[in-house]
C-alpha cells in the first residue's frame, strides 16, 4: 500500500527526541522565583471523628509561609461524578482512611514545610474502621458519609429479555464466582504541581495531570474563581494510568496557599502518598449465572458485582454502570440481568 501519509506508515511521536536526549521538562524540573513549598498533613487513622486542630506551633515556625485547614479552604464539595460529589480540600468533620487530608503548609523550603506539618496537632476519636464489603453493608455498620445508607455509594440495574424464562431452555446452567484485586499505578513520576496566582488574580497552575481541563473546572469550582482566571499547563508527564486523571487534594492545596500567599508554590505526592491518593482500579466481586444450549449457544446471563469502592466516590458511578453495560461484549446475549452495587469502605478511593 503506498500513496498515503499516515496508513501502513509508522507515526513518529513527537515527545521522543525531547525525552531522550533529556530536554524534556517535568514538573518536578521547574523553579520560580520567590518560589515556596508545600506539604500535607494527611491521617494516620483509617476512620476517626475530628474534635480538633491547633496549627499554633507550625504557624509560629520560622520560614513558614501560610497553614491551611478545612477553615480556610472552605467545604465546597467536588469529585468525578456530579451525581456523587462527596470530597472538600480537607476533611471537617472526620477522616475516611488513612491519608485524607487535614491540613497544608507553605513554607521557605521543603524541610520547613514537613517539620511545620509534624507540629500541627490533630485531637481524633477514633471510629470503627471498615475495609470490606461485608463489614460496609453489616447491619448497624457506621456509615462513611450520613447520607449513604448501608455505605451504599451507587447502585445500578439493567435487564433485558427475560432470564428467567430462557434459564428454562438452557441445556447447561453454570454459577461461578469471580474476585479481582485492587490494582494500583506505578508510574515512574509521582503527581506534582506548581501553582501561582498572579497581581490580577489569574491562576496558572502547572500539573502533572493527565486531564487538564478536568483539573481547571474543578479548582475553578472549588476556589470560587471564573474558569476564565485558571490556567492549567501540563508539561510532560512520567506516566499516569488514570490516577492522574482527576484533579487531586495536592493541587487543590497548592492553589490555595499560593492565593494566601501571593507566591509560588510546588508541591509534590511521595510515592507513599501515591498510592494513599490511589484512586485505584476496584476490587470486584462477581457472581456469574450463565445459561447455553445444548448447541453452546448463551441464552442467558445473569450478574451481580459489588465494588470496594473505597471512602469516596472517585471514578466509580461510571464504573459500576460500565461493568454491566459491557458484560455482554461481543456475544449475541437475548437475555441478560446485572445487579451492581458500589460500597464506601475505610481504604482509598
């Protein structure tokens, strides 16, 4: 085949030569001046009531910039899915698992940030932590957010034909059970950010994101800030895989401590809080009643799942909908049922 550009042809990607002569500039790359650092100060508890927070000692700190709570930043509620915004900058009332966030400091350098973060005192009650399915939906469970009964984040139902009926014709019924494990992300850069708001208010921030419009109406919407005044910059990105593909608590707390502070400010996810951020692919439970004729034809599916969906919705409204929405694949199916349920546990999102 000749005569085309771009069919039987291979496509040059156009970020090679950058990444590999090493010119290619990642977040972690970059410096401003006047520049600050940030941190956060995230749960060690897994499920605890907040009673308390005294950020006296870190604000008295030398080099220490600005600390923000849940105070400053307000209780603006964002995520994902609109049907199910169930997140804030930092926690107010309790913190779901081990990692949420509580509070942020900006400071002259990153060890001035981290001690000042090791200072903030945190009074918890700490509350009884569920972590499967079966304690999420056990009766008289506590429940991760008050207006989720049972811990239930979202449920979907979808039938068509009737199963029943065609179980009935079927030569062979076979029921099985099927678990999948969580799986997480290892790219090799972990998330970082620097935000900056400049004399007129203007917000550019500079992410390793993997969506950066997603991450300019959030903080747009959570900030209180016209979608006009946000600028988000990806520069290049050292992989993502989907946990960079919403905006996240980092970037959130970058843009706010540049607004108190009128300065620059770069953050930075360890790889530990990687994965305490997660917002990783869920644990599946599966139980799948296939009906077939003696021909081997499928006559009839039927499908129930529950997702451990971690303590806040995240990705999976779309999730639990599209497990049942492409059960059937590319197979004629006349009649199939799928019953899936998403349950907040006490683990990341």
């Amino acid at each position: 085949m000749s005569g085309y550009d771009v069919i039987n042809s291979r496509a040059a990607r156009i970020d090679s030569p950058d990444k590999a002569t090493g010119r290619a500039l990642f977040v972690d790359d970059m410096k401003m001046p006047g520049m600050l650092y940030g941190a956060l100060l995230q749960s060690p508890l897994a499920h605890a009531r907040i009673l308390g927070i005294d950020t006296t000692a870190a604000e008295k700190l030398p080099g220490v910039k600005s600390v923000v709570t849940s105070k400053e930043a307000g209780l603006i509620k964002y995520g994902v899915s609109p049907a199910r915004y169930d997140e804030t900058i930092f926690c107010h009332d309790k913190v779901r698992h081990v990692g949420d966030n509580i509070a942020a400091v900006a400071a002259i350098d990153l060890e001035t940030a981290l001690k000042a973060v090791s200072l903030i005192k945190v009074d918890y009650e700490e509350l009884p932590a569920l972590f499967t399915i079966e304690e999420a939906m056990a009766e008289g469970a506590p429940l991760l957010h008050e207006e989720y009964p049972r811990n239930m984040c979202a449920e979907v139902h979808q039938e068509f034909g009737d199963v029943e009926a065609a179980f009935k014709q079927c030569a062979l019924i076979k029921t099985t059970s099927f678990v999948n494990k969580r799986q997480d992300a290892a790219f090799i850069e972990p998330q970082g950010c620097i935000a900056y708001f400049d004399l007129f208010g203007r917000l550019t921030l500079y992410s390793s994101t993997q969506v950066p419009h997603y991450v300019q109406r959030t903080v747009a919407m959570v900030l209180g800030l016209p979608v006009g005044k946000v600028r988000v910059v990806k520069p290049y990105v050292g992989g993502g895989f989907g946990p960079k593909a919403a905006a996240n608590h980092m970037e959130l707390a970058a843009c706010l401590l540049s607004k108190k502070t009128g300065k620059p400010v770069k953050m930075n996810f360890e790889r530990e809080q990687v994965f305490t951020h997660g917002r990783a692919r869920h644990q599946f439970f599966h139980t799948m009643t296939t009906g077939v004729t003696k021909e081997g034809r499928i006559m009839a599916l039927k499908h129930e799942c529950y997702l451990n969906g971690g303590a806040y919705s995240s990705f999976g409204i779309a999730t639990v909908y599209y497990a049942g929405s492409l059960l059937g694949g590319p197979y004629k199916m006349p009649n199939m049922k799928y019953d899936g349920y998403r349950l907040y546990t006490n683990l990341p999102a």
